[in-house]
C-alpha cells in the first residue's frame, strides 16, 4: 500500500497546471480530491490507532493511580510504575504518528479546529508528567488525579471526533463514528470502573456517587446503541460476545449493590479488588472489539481507495479516448471558429449532431455522474455527521446549563435527561432545542 | 500585498517538521489554519470577482439573443455580436482566475464538491459556442436559448455558494453570502426581464408567463432580504439608493401590467423596449452594488489577513520568551526526570509552583483562548451557514417537489410558498420539514 499512496503522491504533484481549464480537467481534480479524502483517512488512522492505544495506557494508569493513593501508597507502587512507563511509550508512539500525518494535517486551510485540539490533548500530556510526581508523592487526592487523566482522554477522543468530521466517504465516515461512540462508550466505563473503586472500597456509596454512577451506566449504553448502529457485522459479533458473557450479569449484581443506595448498608471492602478486576476485564475486551473497528476500518479505507484510484483512471482513459475521437482537445471551439469565419448553415447543421456534440454530451455524462455521486454520497453521510452534531449539541447543551445554573456535569446531564423524559422526547432533540432557545434568549 | 502573502507562503514552506509536536507547535498550526484560510479566501475573492463579471456579461448576452431571436434576427444583430465577443474576453478571464487558483483549490481534500461545480460550469461555457452558433444561425427558440443561458449562470452562481461553505471568519462569511444572495437576486431579476420582454413583446401576458413573473419577482425579493441582513453599510447604502430611485416605480407600474392577467387586455408591443432598457438599468445598477460588496469583501480579507498574520507574530514571540524563561524547550519533562530521579518532596513542591509550572499554565491560556475564539467564531458563522443551508435545503425541496409530482420549477416554488402560507410557517422551515419528510418516507 505504501507504494501506491507513493505512486498516487507522485501522479498529483506531477499534474500540471492546466492553461485553459477545461470541465474534464475539473472532474478529474474533483475525483482526485475525493482520492486525497481517503489517502488522508488512511493516514488518519494510523493516528486514530495511536490515540485508542494511549487511551488505553491512561485508562489502565488511572486505575493503578486510583488505587495506589487510596491505599495511601501501599498498593500497586510497581504496577503503576509499570503502567507509567508504559503509556509513556504509547505517548512516543502517539507523537510519531502525528509527525507522520503532520503535513497533511497542516495542509488543510479548514482544520484549524483540529489543530487546536490536537494542541490541548499534547498540553496535557505535557502536564501529565507533573501529576505523575504528585502522583508518586502521594500529593493529590485519587479524585484530583482521577479528574486530570479524564480531562486528557477526552481531549484525546474529541481528536477523533473532530478528525470524523471531515470524512467525504460515507462508509468510512459510519466506521469511524462507530469507532469513536466506542471509545467514549469505553471511557465512560473506565470513570465508572473509578466510582465503584471508590464505593466499594470505602464501604459504601453516598447518594452523589451513587447518581455519579447511574450516570456513567446510562451514557455509556447511550454511546454502545450508536456504536451499534454504525458499526461494522464482525465487530458488533465481537460486541455481542461480550454482552453474552457471564461477567457482565457479575457485573449487573455490583453495580445493583452501587446503585441502589436507598437501602444503604455497608458493603465489604473486599468487594473492590472483585469490582476492579471484573471491570478491567470488560475494559481490556472492549479494547479488542475497539481494534477490530479500527482493523476494519483501515480495510475499508485501503480497498476504497484502491476503487477509486481505478475508477479515476478509467475516468482518465475514457477522457483521452473522448479527446482523440474529436481529434483535438477543443472540438467545440474549433467548431465555433469555422462556424463563425463561413456562417454557413450546413456547417452548423453538422456541428450540432457531430463530434463536437459528441464529445460534450459525454463528458456532460460524466460530469452529471460525478454530481449524483457526490449527492449521493452526501446524503449517506447525513445519519453520520448527525451522530457527531448530536454530540457537540449535547455537550454545549450542558455546559450551558452548568453555567447558567451553576450546576456540575454531572448534575447537567441529569436535568437533560429528565428534560427528555418529561417531554417525551429524545436527548438529542431536547439538547437542541435547549441550545437554539439559548441563542434567543442571550 | 502580493508581497505578504509572498513573504507568508514562504514562512509556512519553511516550517520544520516537529521531531517531538508539543502543545505550541499545534496552537502555532491552528493559527497558521486560519491565516491559510484567509489567504484562500484573498485568492477566491478574484475568481469570485471574475463569475461575478461573467454572469454580467451574459446576462446581457442573453438579454440581447433574446431580443435578436425573438425579431427573427432584424434587431440587436450587431450588439449581440459585441457582447458575445465581450464575454468571451470574461470568459478569458475566468479561466485565468481559476489557473491562478488552481493550486489552491486541489489542495484541499474536502473540496470535490466544489471542484466539481466548476467542471459542470466549464462544461456549460464550452457548450455555449455550440449555442452561439444555434442562436446566429436562427435555430434555436428564445426560450431554449434563454434556457441554456440561465443554467450556466445557475451554476457559476453555485460554484461561489459552494466556496462560501468554507469560510471560517465569521465577516468574511457574512460578505460572502450577501455577495451571493445579490448576484442570485440579479439573476432572477434578469430572468424577469426575459419573461417581461417575452410577455411585452407578444402583447400580452398569458397565465404561465404571468405567474412566472410573479414569482421571479419574490424570489429576488427574498434573496435581497438575505442580502441586506449580511451586506456592510456602504453597499447597502447604495442598495437603498437603488431602491429610491424613480425607476422602481416605473417598473412596479409595468409588472402590475404583466401581473394582472386577470384584467387581461392587449398591451402596446412598444411597451417591451421601455421594459428592456428600464430592467437593463436595473441589472446594471444592482452590478455596482455586487462591485462593492466585492471591494469590501476584499478589503475585509485584507484586513483580516493583516491582523491574523500580526496575531501570529505575536502569539510566536510570546511562546520564544515562554520557551526562554523555562531554559529549556521542554521545562516539565527535565522537572519530571529530576523528580523521578531523587523523589524529594522538596524537588516536588518547586516544581508544582515553580518555572515549569508557569510556562504550563501560559501555554494552557494560549490554548485556552484559541478554543473559545473558535467556538465563538464557529457560534457567529452560524447564522451565514444557515443562510448557505437554508439555500441548498430549497433546491432539495424543490427537487423533490419536481420529481414526485411531476411538475416543472416554477410549480414547485409555488407548492412550497403555499405550504408555508397554509402552515403559517417561514419557507426554510418547511422546506427543512419536506426534506424530511421525504427521507422517512422513502
């Protein structure tokens, strides 16, 4: 693959700057950029990959963080440095793919949004090595700590999110939303791995923490059911898999013991390593079917772009046998002058059914073809980019309402949802209905 | 100005791959985005300006085939002659804007819709010699030649609609869509000037060429209003003196004439000459306007550029005496290797408050500042993309309209004006709902 993306970079720099443009020469640019879409996704991905790997890393460092400061430093010293050493790898590997991809990523006068949010996530990897001293000298509380690696995971996967956004290919475009729903699906999963650690482990749940949770569960399935709808047979068989499997009804049984905290009584301690295990276990497994997404991903981005390389090289071939059937590359220009120096009818006769006619009626074919494509592709795109604009629309719907009433995430979500339930309505409608009353009533 | 922009072109060649990308490196990237996109946007403006003149040209060309057709070729012989010869020359010169654009344009790998618009408006400019010689040679109908002329106006109007999609700063995008609601409202008041011409010249109007007129006239009506709640002062002052001129009334009094075919009686046919030169008038004074928003949309870009490029500058100096404070291009991780090394608590207390820290919170601001500035230039773009949507959703509507009943464009326009009378609602919005409507129905 390497060599055709060569081939391919070569074949675009060496195309010249045409001196009349002609609409062929436009339909093939047109082509070729859709080309580019995809040559740009194939290396996106490779970033892509490098993210869902560094999640994972934080994500495992978070736990042992969690659990190395609520045992005042006595548990999981060697692991957590351990899990250190290792996300700093991936942090390296991260680094790498984004030099790889960085004239591409830069090349793009509309990615400014991008950029700036791949500079937040490398901000706080920067920071990260200063909470990893606090870390270590036992100077942040494990919530603190929880609070930063949170914070960084999500301005990685919101990377993603904003990278999905530029996707031209719908089916391309459906995978990666698939992909990116899971890893916040995921996420949303390790934060709850957090809440129960910290239940369990003090003996039981208060009421926020209780509510924490059933939150962490409800927008977690929220992110599972997109996930769904977009992805791939194999990865949702994975998906299946690992519904299907006994830990997850294990898991059902501690999160009633969380979750239920109207009838408090005190839970055994113990049950905290057996929460941590159980969800480690479904974090790792989520982790494969996150890497099936991303295996059939770049599949569907190879074989894409090997389909539209052809299909822009017969474009190409059947342009030049166009061209040499008119015997010129202007048929309709030459036609114009003759018809203009001679004015004689039965020149016109013959220029009106002739090669001249010919020839535009079939670059015409070729011109419409492209724009029902790209209609069309436009309109398979629209579920995709409605799952990432329902995404941003909640989020600015609850940081609309923490400031306005003064009120934190969690808190928000919950007036969102029973916005939503009292209205009979689903999130997304209510979340945008919220935002547009907003701007009216600013 | 070329200067500049040479000067800049040249800074961004320069720029080194980052071996290790840090949180500056990207914030520097984002901004260098936005300065692209201004840039872009400096090079579209001359290819805006050369469709601009162009639809010009031929919308006196059609005016004028008109006329010669519809006198079986005793009229406007020789001033046809010229004006085709004059849009040949901006046809010239918009295949030199868009050589000079080129490189710009296939550069971008989210651009092959646009790409696409242009080969379907070279395809409708290379057809038009083919038409010239149909209409010199008498061959052709008034209203296939009228017909012809009016696609290809609509789809160089559709490549500049399709550029504005891509604007990022908010006043660039505002000009943008007022610029292109203007020449959209030309066009139609040029087309009214076709139907008037038809219905004046014939004696009369029937109910087709009546209802026709009626809804040419609203909807440049509508494309004006769009027009004044985006426009700067200046060009809206000279709208406004357009609209107070004499000549309005004059023409109100003809349309009530061509309007109200229920009192059908036959007109004076010299009516059609007092018509053609009142509405050429019109066209010509409404092109002054477009001149000026262009002269003020390049001003803007101009100034933007200006003060995006000074913005640069300075956020690059600050980060230099940020990078020299710290001594070190990377303070936290020297902090972070020290604090590994000896663990003293002492070591760690420096660094929570010390030099890294500082540089890490001045790097956070920056970073901070660049998203709220994008998430506030993305909430100000808002209402200019709507305008662009609201836009795109009509033709959608229409289409659908046209395929499902079988009914031509003008039908379809009125279907969707009735909706929103009967449902009391504003013509986007049910447009909006029709679309999707269809799509669930499908």
């Amino acid at each position: 693959m390497a060599l055709c993306l060569e081939h391919f970079m070569n074949t675009r720099k060496q195309q010249p700057l045409p001196q009349t443009p002609t609409a062929a020469d436009y339909l093939i640019a047109s082509r070729q950029c859709e080309l580019m879409n995809l040559q740009y996704f194939l290396q996106m991905g490779k970033l892509v990959q490098s993210i869902s790997a560094l999640v994972h890393g934080l994500q495992r460092e978070r736990g042992a963080s969690n659990v190395f400061l609520g045992s005042g430093g006595e548990k999981f010293s060697r692991e957590r440095e351990a899990m250190v050493a290792d996300s700093e790898r991936l942090e390296d590997l991260f680094s790498q793919a984004l030099s790889e991809v960085h004239s591409e990523l830069t090349a793009h006068p509309v990615s400014s949004h991008l950029l700036n949010h791949i500079a937040t996530a490398l901000y706080g990897i920067e920071s990260l090595k200063e909470i990893r001293v606090q870390v270590k000298g036992l100077s942040l509380s494990a919530a603190e700590a929880t609070s930063a690696y949170s914070h960084l995971i999500h301005n990685l996967i919101t990377v993603v999110f904003e990278a999905a956004d530029t996707v031209v290919d719908p089916s391309i475009a459906g995978l990666l939303v698939a992909m990116v729903h899971l890893m916040n699906g995921k996420e949303y999963c390790g934060q709850e791995r957090a809440v129960g650690s910290a239940g369990f482990s003090s003996g039981g749940f208060d009421s926020a923490l209780s509510q924490r949770m059933m939150h962490l569960i409800e927008a977690q399935e929220r992110c599972f059911d997109v996930f769904v709808s977009f992805a791939d047979t194999e990865s949702k068989d994975l998906w299946h898999k690992l519904r299907a499997h006994d830990r997850e009804q294990e898991i059902e049984r501690f999160r009633g013991l969380g979750c239920s905290v109207g009838r408090y009584k005190a839970l055994d301690p113990e049950l905290a390593d057996t929460w941590f295990a159980l969800m480690t276990e479904r974090i790792d497994e989520l982790k494969k079917v996150e890497d099936a997404v991303e295996g059939q991903f770049h599949a569907r981005c190879v074989e894409r772009f090997a389909e539209a390389r052809g299909s822009l090289a017969d474009q190409e071939t059947l342009i030049a046998s166009l061209d040499a059937q008119g015997q010129s590359s202007q048929p309709l220009l030459v036609l114009c002058e003759t018809g203009g120096e001679s004015g004689s009818q039965a020149g016109d006769a013959w220029a009106s059914e002739g090669v001249g006619q010919q020839f535009g009626r079939s670059i015409f074919d070729l011109v419409q073809e492209q724009t029902h494509r790209l209609q069309q592709m436009n309109d398979e795109l629209q579920s995709a980019k409605e799952a990432l604009e329902d995404r941003k629309t909640q989020e600015k719907a609850v940081l609309l309402l923490m400031e306005s009433r003064g009120i934190d995430n969690d808190q928000a979500h919950r007036v969102l949802r029973k916005l939503a339930m009292d209205q009979g309505r689903k999130l997304p409608e209510v979340a945008r209905a919220l935002v547009s009353m907003a701007d009216v009533l600013k």
